[in-house]
C-alpha cells in the first residue's frame, strides 16, 4: 500500500507539473515487483542533492525537450567494467529513449572494443581486418593519447578497416545520420581516415580543429565501416579515440563510457576535456570507485583528492553540466574477503558530493549494504566474483537509477511549478 500510495503522488506530480514521463513509468514499475528482492533498500533510492543547482540544469534540458523547446538532451556516463559491458547504463538509455516524449538521438559514444581484444558493450557488435593494437589508461605502464574513452586503437595498415553495428541484436534501433570519428586531426603523420559507403549518402565530410572529422549522411545506416587511406608519404599510421553515432532526430544522447578496470585516476591520464566538450552534456554521470576500494590498503584521502579533481577536470569542460556521483555497490575481493573499503568510498563520495553541488546515487545503501553481495548473488543478481552484477542484475540497476532520476525530477519540476499537491490518500 505504502509503495501505490507513494506512485500515485508521483503520477499526480506529473501530470498537473505539465511533464509526461508517467505512462513509461506506471508500465515499468508495474512490471518489476522489486517486493520479490526484499534485501533491496528501495525506500533510498533517490537522488541525494546538497546544493540549489544540483541536477537543476539536467531536469531543465530535459523538460525544455519534453516540451519541443529543445532538440537534445545529452547524457556521458563514465565509470569502469561496470560501464563497458553497458547493460547498467544501456537499461537506462532505453528507458528514456522509449519515452514519447523524449525520444532517441542516436546511440551515443561507441568504440571498436573487439578490434583491440576487449569485450564490447552487449548490443553492440564489431568486426575489423588488418593489425590493431590497443592502449588503455589502466596501462601505468603505458602513455598514449587517450581522449575520453580512455581507450585508443591504433594500426600502421592504410588497409585496415573496422565495422560497428548498434543494431545487431535489434531490441532497439538505433539510426545512424551523424558520425563523428574522433581522433588527433592535426598529426600529420596519420592515414586520412574514412567512412566507407557509397559517396551519394554523404551529404558532408568535415575535419574539426576539435579533434574529429565529421560525416552527414543523406540517409540513415544500421551500421558503419570506417576504413583508412595513406594520400601522402609522410603518413604512417593512425590512432582512434572513439566515434559518436547521431540519429539526427530529437531525443536524448546517451554517452557510456567504461574501461574494465578503471579507477579515478585513470581518467585523470585521459585528456578528456576535447572529447567531453565536443559531446556537450547536460549530464555527467560517474560511476567509479569499485577498482580503488578492491585492495586490501584503501587511501581514503587520496581517492577522495583524486574524485575531486575529476569533478574540477569535468566542470571545465562542461561548466554548465549537471554532475551525478553514484556509489560502488557492495562487493568482496578474491570472492571470499568482506571488503570493508566499499563502505569507506561510499563515505568519501557523500563528502565530496556535499562539497562539490553534485548529485549522488547511493547504490551501496539501496543495494543493502555490507554482505549484501550474497543476496543479490543468492538471488541470481551478482555473479560468481561477487564484484560484477549478472545481466539481470545490472538491468535491475538501471531500472533502479532511472527511477530514482524520475523521481527526483518529477519533485524538481512540481517544485518549480509552484504547484503543491497532497496525498491522494
């Protein structure tokens, strides 16, 4: 009763506040009964906010495309393996790209993953030809020219090609109309880099001095091959850093961005503020934490010092972006160790969120705290490792983050509706 009771204000929220994200919502929370989890805080999941501005600026571009004021809204989710695979972030892409009144851009930041000998993100498929090898700001070994992505391909064959398809596995479609390739275009050591189609859909071919090269095409692809071509003697090779697919239409943009392994400080190696400024978001989420608090030897002050300059690193890029934290949830290392440092990188994101105006997702509380690992495993919601989630895990996580974003904007826009409503019962 208490969880219809606290549905229906929501849906009464929406409707006199002008917004209509209720009918996705009523649909999807009627088909997960998250009473069958009962380990799963529910009544925390919601967006922690200690500043005025906090998501202000995300639920404005939302509602200003909700109302055809806009043409996009754009989302860059950035974290660790939690993010590459992209099951968690992709449910809620999906989600908001199946509201009628927000609607799908594109799919977003992609990356030949598999070209480089690493997993893709599950809907995504990739093949290539020729030798690509590939660097990763996990690498401390390594220094490479990583851009956002973190990651970068890179081949001294001008015959080697690669092809990604957002639409293998067709739970959803995502056109492609727009295509940015991003990569350093001043290197004048670098093969031409180019999009292999018949030369009548491209409307347009424009290099960027921002660092990518952009096609325009006259009608959509499912799929896009890019191949390279040495127009000069000097030119020896080429590196990627990563490529965006737009549909062209109104909607959202939702940028994931993971690398398996990735602690905050690998994203301080990337020089990440070309890339994030280009994509332009109105949110930034973070999802990182996990790898930091794995060892037995957690620097809680270092880790915070470190989160603190990504916040700084982000807000120069994208002064205007909302910025949401989200929690590492709970996990054990080496499958048998209670790994008490995910309580203490929680602590330390709370602080710095306080701090900073940010947003944040406490996962690890709405997850069940300590141990809880065991029952979302007992559950068939967290794998054998006890540090990943399964399938069904992760679509559950984000369904759990797109609800309590709902949520919060549902309240954000009543709020500044002037519009007060009491309980309907």
């Amino acid at each position: 009763m208490k969880r219809r009771t606290e549905f229906r204000l929501l849906l009464s929220l929406a409707i006199l506040s002008g917004f209509a994200f209720t009918t996705l919502h009523s649909s999807y929370s009627n088909t997960h009964p998250y009473s069958i989890y009962p380990f799963i805080k529910t009544d925390k999941n919601r967006i922690r906010q200690y500043a005025s501005a906090g998501l202000h600026h995300f639920y404005m571009a939302l509602d200003s495309v909700a109302k055809g004021h806009r043409q996009q809204v754009r989302v860059v989710h950035i974290g660790d393996s939690h993010i590459q695979a992209d099951i968690f972030s992709g449910r809620v892409r999906e989600l908001f790209y199946k509201d009628s009144l927000i609607g799908n851009a594109g799919r977003g930041f992609v990356f030949p993953y598999a070209a480089v000998r690493t997993n893709n993100p599950v809907t995504i498929k990739t093949s290539y030809t020729g030798q690509w090898t590939g660097c990763r700001n996990v690498e401390k070994s390594k220094t490479c020219n990583w851009g956002l992505s973190g990651i970068t391909a890179s081949t001294s064959d001008s015959s080697a090609t690669f092809t990604i398809n957002p639409n293998a596995y067709p739970e959803y479609i995502y056109p492609i109309s727009r295509i940015k390739i991003f990569y350093d275009v001043a290197d004048s050591t670098f093969f031409s880099v180019n999009l292999l189609t018949e030369a009548d859909r491209i409307v347009s071919r424009e290099v960027n001095t921002q660092g990518f090269v952009e096609y325009v095409l006259k009608a959509p692809l499912d799929q896009i091959t890019i191949g390279l071509e040495k127009t000069h003697p000097a030119q020896t090779g080429f590196t990627l850093q990563g490529l965006t697919f737009e549909s062209g239409n109104r909607g959202m943009q939702y940028h994931s961005i993971g690398i398996n392994g990735a602690e905050v400080a690998s994203f301080l190696r990337t020089t990440l503020e070309p890339n994030l400024h280009v994509l332009n978001p109105d949110l930034v989420i973070v999802s990182l934490g996990t790898n930091d608090a794995y060892m037995a030897t957690f620097d809680e002050k270092g880790f915070k010092r470190n989160y603190g300059t990504l916040i700084q690193r982000i807000r120069k890029a994208a002064p205007q972006a909302s910025i949401l934290l989200t929690t590492p949830g709970d996990s054990y290392r080496s499958r048998k160790y209670t790994n008490y440092n995910n309580a203490k990188a929680t602590q330390q994101i709370l602080d710095l969120a306080e701090e900073t105006g940010c947003g944040v997702w406490n996962f690890y509380e709405i997850m069940g705290g300590l141990r809880s690992i065991n029952q979302w495993y007992a559950s068939g919601l967290a794998s054998k490792d006890k540090i990943h989630l399964t399938k069904k895990g992760y679509v559950l996580q984000g369904e759990l983050l797109y609800e309590a974003l709902l949520r919060d904007y549902t309240t954000y826009t009543a709020k500044h509706s002037k519009i007060t409503v009491k309980n309907p019962e």
